[in-house]
C-alpha cells in the first residue's frame, strides 16, 4: 500500500523541534520566494553565456611537451586545433594541470597571432563536489531518495523538495511544511549548475578576426611535477671497474595526466621568487634493471643543462615514472680510506690517557669522462652503490648524494666506515715558544686489519700560519690551514705517522 505524500512527510520528519521550526516558516518562505527570484535570473544569465561558450578538452589536442624542473615546476605547452568563431567569444580551454599558476598563462594562436587576442582570463577551479553541488542548488527544487521499512521489504521513495538554506545543515520545503534534521540516503540533481567545474578551466574571452580553424597553444607553469636522478654503481669483486646506471624518477601529483608527451628535462638551481600569501580564492629505491641505451639527449641551456627524451611518453596522474638516463660500463674507480682530523683536536685536550679514535671513511671515485664510458653532464641525485659477494651475488654497500657533475670532474662517492682499518690519534708533545708561538707533535697509528695493503689519506686542520718541522711521511699542503699525508699500510700490518709543527 502506497503512504501518502503528506503522512509520509509527518514519518520522516515530525520531531519535538518542528514547532520552533514552523514558527520561522514564513519569514523563510518569504526568503526563500526572494532568493528564488535572484537565482532564477542568475541562471538564466549563466545559461545564456554557457550556451554561447566555445570549449576545448583533450579531444583536440595535437601536440603536448612538458618541460620538468628539479625545482617541483614545470612548463607545460599545450597545442590544439580548433574552430573559432569570429568577433568575440568565450573559450573554456579544459584539461589542464590543477595546479597551474593562472599568472604564467600564456595563449596564442600559431596560425595568425595577430588575429586573435585575449580580453580577458579566468582559471576556474570551483570544482564539482557533492558538498558544493547541494549548496549551489539553494531555491531549487531537488529530489530526496530514502529507503524504509515495509514488512520486512526495503522500498524506496522520492520526494520533491525546495532547498531553502544550506547554512550548518539543510533547510528544505516539502509541500507546505518546512523540515530540518532529515536524513536523505541520496539527492537527485536535474543539472550540473554552470558555475561549477568537472575540472581544472581556464575561461577566455576572445577577440577573432582572423580564420575559422586555428592551430593555438596555451603555455602555463604548474606545481607538483618533479624529477630526480638516481644511479647504481656497481663495483667488481677486485674493486677497480664500476657500472654506473642512470635513471630519471618523474613524479606527476599536478591533478592531471599527461599523454603523448615529449618531455624535457632541465637540471641546475633555479632561482624562484616566493610569492605571498594571497586572500580569497587564487591561492594558489632505484631497482637494478637491464642495461638498456640511454634515451636522453643533453644540451646546453642558459645556465643549466636540457635533457631530451628521444620518443613521446605519458605520465598519468599520481604516477612515479622512471626512464633510463646514461649508462657507463667499465669505469675506473679508486677506493679511497680517509682520516680527517678536527679542529677541536689543536685546541682542547682530548680523553686523556688514552688515544681518541678516528673513524676511517670509505670512498669510490671515478671521473665522469667519455673514455671512462660517461661524458654526459651528471644531475645531482643519489647513488647507491652494490657489489658482488664472493658467489656473485649482488649486496647493497652504501649510499650517497653527489652534485651536479659537469664532463671531466671527479665523483666522490662515501659508502661507509672501514671496518677492518683502524686509527688513532695523541698529542705526544706541546712547547710554547714565545708570546705567540708554539709548537706540537702528534702521533697517528693505523692499524690495517684487511686481507691486503691499502693506502690511508690523512687531513690534518692545523690552522694558523704553520710550519712543518717533521714529519715521518711525506705531506701536501693542500690549504692554507691543512696538510696531507697519504700513508701506505701493510696487509695486517701498522703504520705510525708523526709530525711536528710549529703554529703562530
């Protein structure tokens, strides 16, 4: 049996509040009448100019690059073909980038430039939310589905009601009563109302006096593209040749996707201008792969260099994407042990009675140079550095991040601390000379517990204006504060270095 409209209503909706609420029922009634009114012209007017407008979507796109900063920006370069009327019109440019800057806009038609001009612009983002659908629809009538209880069988009914407010909950007008507090399991909508957005919009208006069908392109900026270098080296077993691999790991959270592009990437530091805050709504582990032929051509490019894949490539929204960028086979590598004394060493006594112990750094180095295999302008990023145990498997050793890297300069890589290579440091004598003259004797013994004879490079901060009076390896003045000493150490065997120093 069918409940009738108005027993229904009373079901529903009768609660212990609806008296204070049919007090106020005809001051609502009478604004709801006037903002009937109001929102009946605006929607008329919003149809009149919807209907007039011109739109574009991906359908007519004919070209797409997309130039990536390591900075999270990229310049994207949207080409169309389209058909325009002439005089002035209103174009919705759609399928944007969600996070573009609408201040970097920049359209033009590549038929006849100075044909068609841009009066004015406007990037619509008030996009279409079930939230912002209900609220736009206050005056309007919408249709309310609830399911009930009838004998055990779930049934559903739909009602017609006017919303009257939508301010902290909605006010609705169903027939002659005015009701709060209902609960709806879903609302039927007869449009989408003009003013809201299924996606990013950028809306023109146009002035054409030039021909029907136009090739055009619309560039703009947009945040949330990034891009970064990460690299595998992989070191033989005897630790004099490396594999070094290249990879580009491109990450697309622009709220768009990106089909059939070409892609460019620039690496090097971009200097950017922070902008202020503004009020209202404008605010705006690498896996080891096969080897496979590096795909990126490099150039020069103002101050920074432009990789360019040599084939089209999408990145869809919310994607990680990740193309071979150089390979090297075969590259020399040097390990280097390092000691590196610190200043406070020269200054302050130091555990006394007993030697203070120097950590013993690790290195790979390799020159990035064309006979080595490489050559390529190296962009700043991480790498991971592997080797083969002694049944051939691969083991991860350690990681670093380099700089960017221009053709014919060292690469240093610190995997770690040195296991099996100890060394330690004291101050074995100190003598005040005059006023401002002293001098001091160290001693640093180093101690090679490996299967082989390494060579230890020892950096001293003295500091000051100094001398060196003795020493018993041979040392580098690598600074004006600083000394070197490269000291050879025997297969389990020890080696002392002292030197003496005079410091003003």
């Amino acid at each position: 049996m069918r409940v009738p409209r108005k027993k229904l209503v009373t079901r529903w909706f009768w609660t212990a509040a609806a008296a204070t609420v049919f007090a106020g029922a005809a001051t609502l009634l009478l604004a709801a009448t006037r903002d009937n009114r109001v929102y009946a012209a605006q929607e008329k007017d919003a149809a009149r100019t919807a209907a007039g407008d011109q739109s574009t979507s991906l359908n007519d796109q004919t070209d797409l690059n997309v130039t990536v900063y390591n900075s999270n920006i990229a310049l994207i370069r949207d080409v169309r073909q389209l058909s325009l009327p002439g005089g002035a019109f209103r174009l919705k440019f759609m399928d944007i980038a969600a996070t573009v800057n609408p201040a970097t806009v920049h359209f033009r038609s590549l038929t006849d430039p100075d044909k068609l001009g841009v009066i004015e612009q406007n990037y619509e983002y008030d996009l279409l939310e079930p939230a912002k659908l209900l609220h736009k629809y206050v005056g309007r009538e919408v249709t309310l589905v609830r399911a009930y209880q009838d004998n055990g069988t779930t049934k559903r009914e739909e009602i017609k009601a006017t919303l009257l407010s939508d301010n902290n909950g909605p006010v609705w007008k169903i027939g002659n009563d005015i009701v709060t507090g209902m609960f709806a399991e879903s609302y039927r909508f007869p449009e989408v109302p003009p003013n809201l957005y299924d996606r990013p919009t950028l809306l023109m208006s146009l002035e054409n006096s030039g021909p029907r069908k136009q090739q055009i392109e619309a560039s703009y900026l947009a945040n949330n593209l990034s891009w970064n270098a990460d690299y595998v080296l992989t070191v033989t077993r005897d630790e004099k040749n490396a594999d070094l691999d290249g990879w580009v790991t491109l990450v697309n959270n622009s709220g768009t996707a990106f089909h059939n592009a070409k892609l460019q990437l620039v690496a090097g530091d971009l200097n950017r201008v922070r902008d202020l805050p503004m009020n209202g709504r404008m605010e705006m582990n690498v896996p080891m792969a096969a080897k496979a032929a590096p795909q990126f051509q490099q150039e020069n490019f103002s101050e920074y260099h432009l990789y360019t894949l040599g084939r089209k490539t999408s990145v869809e929204d919310k994607e990680s994407k990740q193309i071979s960028l150089l390979e090297g086979t075969g590259v020399p590598v040097t390990k280097l042990f390092v000691v590196n004394g610190q200043n406070y060493y020269f200054r302050n006594a130091q555990a006394p009675g007993a030697p203070i112990k120097d950590p013993v750094m690790v290195y790979y180095k390799f020159r990035n140079e064309e006979k080595a295999g490489l050559g390529m302008p190296v962009p700043a990023g991480n790498v991971r550095v592997y080797q083969k145990d002694s049944r051939g498997g691969i083991l991860f050793a350690g990681e670093d991040r380099i700089d960017h890297t221009p053709k014919d300069e060292d690469v240093s890589i610190h995997i770690g601390n040195a296991f099996d290579v100890v060394a330690e440091r004291k101050q074995t004598d100190y003598k005040r000379i005059d006023t401002h003259t002293w001098e001091m004797e160290y001693e640093i013994t180093i101690r090679n517990h490996k299967d082989g004879p390494i060579t230890v490079q020892v950096n001293e901060p003295i500091g000051g204006s100094w001398e060196m009076l003795s020493s018993t390896y041979k040392f580098t003045k690598t600074a004006a504060f600083a000394a070197q000493f490269n000291v050879p150490v025997a297969k389990d065997g020890t080696a002392v270095l002292k030197y003496r120093v005079r410091v003003s």
